[in-house]
C-alpha cells in the first residue's frame, strides 16, 4: 500500500482547499493524461535510456517523458520548467511527482533527456509512432494530402560568442519582406487533419523541392499553395493516381482571371486544414522561433511538436 505523504495530500486539495472549478491546464492535463499512448511512446526511447547500475538511479523513463512533453505544451526551457514544476501542483500531479519523497529533475537532467532524444533521432521515431498508433485506432491518411512549408525564425543578430549566425540557418524572401531560419515542411491528411510526413529545412530550400518526400503514394488529391504551381511530374512520380489540386497563379500580364481565382477560393476551403496544424505548433506552443542552435536539434523538437499536434 503507497503510503500519501503531507505533500501529496496538499497537491490533491485533500482536506486542505475547499473544492474549486478545475482550471483550463489541468482538463488539459487530464485529457493528454488519458490519450497520449505512454507505453508505445517509452517503448521507442526505452533501449536508449540509461539503465540501473553502479552509479545514481536513473529517473523513470515515463516521469521524464511527461516532463519533456509538459516543455512542449507550455514553451518551457529547461530551467524554466524547473521552477514551473516547483510552482504548479498541477504539473507535479501530471509528471507523479510528490515532493514529499523526492525533488523535481534539475535543468541539467532536463537537458540531458533532450539531447538523448536529439543524437539518437528519437524526435522522428515518436513523430512515426504517433502516426502509426493512430491508424492502429482506425485513423486512415489514403485519399488525401495537403502540403505546405512554414518559416521557424532564428536570431540573425551575430552579438554572441562566435561572433556569427547559426551555420544552419539562411535567409530567404517571402513577398517583400526577408526572413532567417529554418523551413517546416509537412504533408497533412486532407480528412483529418492529421500530418503524416514532414520534412526540416533550411529556410532557403524552396517548398517545391520536398514535394515528393511529403506524400505517401496513395493520394487521390493533392493540395498546395501557388508556390507549388507547374509540378505534376514530380506528382505523377511519387502518387501517380493522384489529381492535382493545386491553387495556380490568377493574375497574368497584369489581368486577373476571376474563374481561376474562384477555383483556388474553392480549393483553398481544403488546403486551409494544414493551417490548423501550424497553428498549434507554432502560436500555440511558441514554436514560432527556434530555440537551439542547429538544425538537427530544433528538427527534434518539431518532430516531437508535430507527434503531439496529432495526439
């Protein structure tokens, strides 16, 4: 029988809060609580994590997973979530963490799970396994896919220690304006929503180049931006039964032509699904600027981003 210590009876208000309307984190909290697919996720981590031997016991593989989830949700660094876990019963409660027997994870164990997932490309492996425990549960991506790229901005500024920017990152121009970063491709089911493929860039890669690597074969449409205009043969070569449903350039010569740009409204009705999916990533968990330098660090993070997205 696990004996409730002083600590965890607080966090659960125990006898110690009158009962209160739960906040919008902790149904949050509950909800990932019960659908996130643990034991699958730590199934693929589980033969990199450190084992039990001569030195400190590690920390149990699902409690560092919920933690590293939680700095997603919430666009936490390392020793931010730190202190977030100190402060927020709720976080604690998530992670199974009850102060009354042990300590939160430092920031340095926090990094530490991060760069095992980062040098072992386990950000792609759960991004794979989210998607193939979704189909396991009847979800199907075969009719389908919407493709579109996104800019993730990186600090142009060259004030710090190397004196330059980020090696991995380029600029690039979108209309007038230039930006410097890095480029998130993705093919998303035009059903449900869901992203099934996606593909990490530098920002000067133009969308049109990853075409191919975003599909699966079996589409029946496929819907893109203008910026993916005249590209039936790179179609044809990945999903040879798909339809191109591509928005095409409306106005030439200076003359706008009102059928066309009556299609891509039409079009564009689908092609907005893949819009949703950027959304969350990138206004709603902050993942609108890159946090690490490197391009393989922060294509971890948008794997695991987009494996989350889709849960």
């Amino acid at each position: 029988m696990k004996l409730q210590t002083l600590a965890m009876a607080a966090d659960q208000d125990s006898g110690f809060e009158q009962p209160r309307k739960p906040s919008r984190r902790e149904e949050f909290l509950q909800t990932m609580d019960a659908i996130v697919p643990w034991a699958a996720l730590c199934q693929v981590i589980e033969p990199h994590h450190p084992k039990a031997g001569n030195g400190r016991p590690p920390i149990g593989l699902e409690r560092m997973l919920r933690i590293h989830f939680l700095q997603h949700w919430f666009n936490l660094a390392d020793l931010a979530c730190e202190e977030a876990l100190y402060d927020s019963a709720s976080l604690r409660r998530f992670a199974g963490i009850d102060l009354g027997r042990e300590s939160v994870p430092d920031a340095t164990t926090l990094l530490k799970f991060r760069k095992l997932l980062h040098e072992h490309k386990l950000g792609e492996a759960l991004f794979a396994k989210v998607g193939q425990q979704l189909q396991e549960r009847g979800f199907k991506v075969n009719t389908g896919t919407i493709v579109d790229a996104t800019i993730i901005a990186a600090p142009s500024s060259t004030k710090n220690a190397d004196k330059a920017r980020d090696p991995d990152m380029y600029q690039t121009r979108k209309g007038q304006q230039w930006y410097f970063g890095m480029k998130l491709h993705i093919g998303v089911d035009s059903q449900s929503g869901l992203a099934h493929s996606a593909v990490v860039t530098a920002a000067n890669v133009h969308d049109k180049h990853l075409l191919p690597d975003l599909l699966h074969g079996n589409e029946q449409r496929v819907y893109s931006d203008s910026a993916y205009a005249s590209q039936k043969p790179l179609i044809r070569g990945k999903a040879p039964q798909a339809k191109d449903f591509t928005n095409q350039r409306p106005r030439r010569c200076g003359v706008v032509d009102e059928t066309q740009r009556s299609k891509n409204r039409n079009k564009s009705r689908i092609r907005a699904r893949v819009e949703h999916v950027f959304g969350v990533v990138k206004r709603l968990w902050g993942f609108g600027k890159v946090r690490y330098r490197g391009m393989h660090k922060n294509a971890t993070r948008a794997f695991t981003a987009l494996a989350l997205a889709n849960i």
